[in-house]
C-alpha cells in the first residue's frame, strides 16, 4: 500500500489521513462530518456538519482485507437512505481502496452484503410487458425496485465529489447471486454489479472475528437455499414422469380391450329365483388382466342387485362379486329431480386366460316393480386410466411439495420490490454467470 498523508480538517482540528490521495475526490472528517475537497492542499470545506458522528461502520475505516485475491484497505463508508410511503430504509456502502487497481465497493442491509464493482459498459435493456429487464453478458436481470437514494451521512475518502443530501435515482435488477444497479442523474449514469457475499465471507476478507448483525429478512439477490434440493427432485421426478409416460401409453396400446360377451335378459320379480340364469361359455384371451362387466337397464323409480359368479369352465374355480343399479326420478316445487344411474359395472383384476361362464341372479327391487331389461356386456382387457392418474398424482404431489419452500422463499424476496403484487412465484433457472 501507498504511504498515507495526514492532514488537520479544518472544520474542527481533527486529524484527517488521506490514504487515496490523487485517487479520492472527497473526504468526509470522521470527527465532525464534514465534507472536504480531497484535492485541495488545505482541505477546502465543502459542507459542514453541525453534529458528531455516531454510526459506527461495520468494518472500521482503515481496515485492511482481501478482495478477490487483491489487498484493499477499507478508506470510506456512507449511508444512504430511501423513502418508500413515508418509511426510511438505510444501509452502508463502502469504500475500498488500492493504488494497483482502483476501487471496490461493499454494501450493507440488515446483515446482507454484497460486493460490488463498477461497470465499464451497461447492460442491454430489454423490454417487457410485466417488469423491465436488462440483460449482461448472457444472463437476464428484473427489476427489482426503484427509488431516489441520498446520502444521509459519510466518513472517509470519496472518489466522486459527495455531499450529504446529495440524491441520485436508483434502479435496481437481481439475478441472485447478482444485483444490477443504476445510479443516475439528468447527466450521467453509473452501472454496477453486486455479488452476494454472506457475512462470514466478509469477516473473514478482513480478519474480523466476527460482525455484529445477522442477515434478516430476504435480500433482493440472495441465493435461494431451497432451489438446488429442489432442482434435484425434479430432475428425478421428470425421469419418472418419463418411465410413467411410457408406462401409460405402452399400456394404452397393448391392452385388448376386446369384447368377450354380450346379452340382454328380462328380471320379472314374480319368477323369484328361476330369474337366475348362466351364461354361455365365453373366451378369456391372452395374458392374465382385468375383466369389465357393464349392465345397462330400464329402470324406473327402481333399483335392482345382480349377484354374480364367475366360474372358470375348465377348472370349476368361481369368483362371486355383485353390483347394484337404482334410478329414481320425479319433480317438485324446485323442478324436475332424479337421482342413481340405470347403468351399472364392476371390474375384476387379475383373472388368467380361459373359457368362463358367468352366473347372474338378480334379486331385490320394488315390490311392485315392473319387468327390468337389462344387458350385459363383458369387455376384457380394459386400460385402467384412473391407476395411472393416481400413479401420476404419487410423482408429482412430491416434486410440488419440494418446491415449496424455494417458492416461499422467492416470495418473500418479491414482497420488498417494487413488484409485491406479482411475485415471481417460481425461482428461474441457473444462467450462466
């Protein structure tokens, strides 16, 4: 580092050591606050400050630390100030210095930091219906928040000329871990861009035990900690999604869906039990599957159970299930009403390829019902979509809960922009840096 000079503030007799000089534009007295010309040989006053400093910078002025590899010595800090609906929010920026290469910069919010440097170029300003956005070497900023920022106070060395109440309007764009900012007025505009930096990862740049304020809230380019986990399952969920899709439509395509049977029969309540009846023998072909049976009647304010017996023609194995029909229908002073359907099915899984006869005894019913015609139709083979809805709701209600904290995350980042009632719900992909 270059040797310092040390000088008295002229506004109150203070000791004043410029450590950028030739560098530094002007110098805030630690002492007094005043504002100095840095380049003026006696100090010219440019403002004076009625008060005494109280804020205490985070990383006293002075201190020395490394950058990226390069040594910087910490030779200001400001605080600056916004207003949003009558409510001031404040943080410190720092000034960092060495002769070899310029300045570096650090700000500070509630416990977020970020290290910045000065843009030589400015992004590319794109256009978009929802929020402004501005593109820099490859990777897309939105607008996080706009707002006119001014200096509320300021200790140590400047390299711009810098008065309190000095106000420049602020844009903002994140990309976490990056944050573009724009500082301008009527003639000029200044680009820089901020790299997230956690508070350890400062303490130790400048061999600092420790500093005394952990983050709170959620900062505008903060890294979401719940994306990379969540990221993760969904890389697996959509391989899975791929194994389920190709599941679906291979089932799909090979199942037979082939008609087996058909016949229409006639339930009369006054024959009791000679309505039951068997079947003719029908064919169960190819790998063991389901078997659908769909009935279809004429019911009318009328209900009716079959009981059913599958029986295997080779073997004499049965299999005895049932299923019931009611429809029931009239008006009334809300209008026309019905209820129950006149068709009726049910499925039977897991039954082997054969000759089978089914046995059918329909039984109960009105007491004074009329005649019931029904038929039966007998389908195997038939691809079961609701298996597959619910296979798809198993993958896919874990990668949703997954992501659930990431997208809580991102909204609250969003709730402190400019944007609060369009948060980004899901946090965008990783771009290149």
């Amino acid at each position: 580092m270059v040797k310092a000079s040390a000088l008295s503030c002229p506004s109150c007799g203070a000791s004043i050591t410029l450590h950028a000089e030739g560098w530094a534009v002007t110098v805030a007295c630690v002492t007094c606050g005043s504002v100095l010309d840095a380049l003026d040989p006696n100090l010219r006053i440019l403002q004076r400050h009625a008060e005494r400093i109280t804020f205490t910078p985070r990383i006293p002025l002075g201190t020395r630390g490394t950058i990226r590899g390069v040594p910087y010595e910490a030779i200001g800090c400001q605080r600056v100030t916004i207003t949003v609906e009558g409510v001031d929010y404040s943080w410190s920026e720092y000034v960092c210095f060495n002769p070899y290469h310029g300045f570096m910069y650090l700000s500070e919010y509630e416990g977020h930091w970020n290290v910045i440097e000065k843009l030589r170029r400015p992004p590319q300003e794109l256009s978009s219906i929802v929020r402004s956005m501005v593109k820099l070497d490859q990777r897309t900023f939105h607008h996080f928040q706009s707002a006119n920022a001014r200096t509320s106070f300021a200790l140590g060395e400047f390299p711009w000329e810098l008065r309190v109440g000095d106000a420049v309007a602020s844009r903002d764009f994140t990309s976490p871990p990056f944050l573009l900012s724009a500082e301008g007025t009527d003639l000029e505009t200044t680009w820089s861009l901020g790299t997230y930096t956690e508070p350890a990862e400062i303490a130790r740049m400048f061999g600092l035990s420790t500093l005394d304020k952990s983050p709170r809230g959620v900062f505008a380019n903060q890294p979401n900690p719940h994306v990379r986990a969540a990221r993760r399952v969904r890389r697996v969920g959509v391989l899975l999604l791929g194994v389920w899709l190709l599941m679906f439509v291979g089932g799909m395509l090979l199942a037979r869906d082939e008609q087996v049977f058909d016949g229409s029969y006639t339930y009369d309540r006054t024959r009791g039990e000679s309505n039951a009846l068997v079947t003719a023998p029908f064919e169960l072909k190819g790998r063991t599957s389901n078997v659908e049976l769909e009935f279809q009647t004429d019911l009318g304010n009328d209900w009716v159970y079959f009981a059913l017996a599958l029986i295997n023609n080779e073997t004499g194995q049965s299999r005895d299930f049932g299923t019931q029909a009611s429809y029931y229908s009239g008006s009334d002073s809300d209008g026309n009403w019905s209820e129950g359907s006149r068709r009726s099915g049910v499925t039977l899984a897991g039954v082997p390829a054969g000759q089978y006869l089914l046995r059918i005894a329909p039984e109960g019913g009105e007491p004074l019902g009329t005649p019931v015609r029904y038929s039966l139709r007998v389908t195997r083979d038939v691809p079961s979509i609701l298996l597959y809805l619910i296979a798809l709701a198993a993958l896919v209600v874990p990668i949703l809960i997954a992501w659930f904290p990431a997208i809580g995350f991102e909204n609250r980042r969003w709730m402190e922009s400019d944007h609060e009632g369009a948060t980004m719900s899901f946090p965008p992909d990783e771009e290149p840096t």
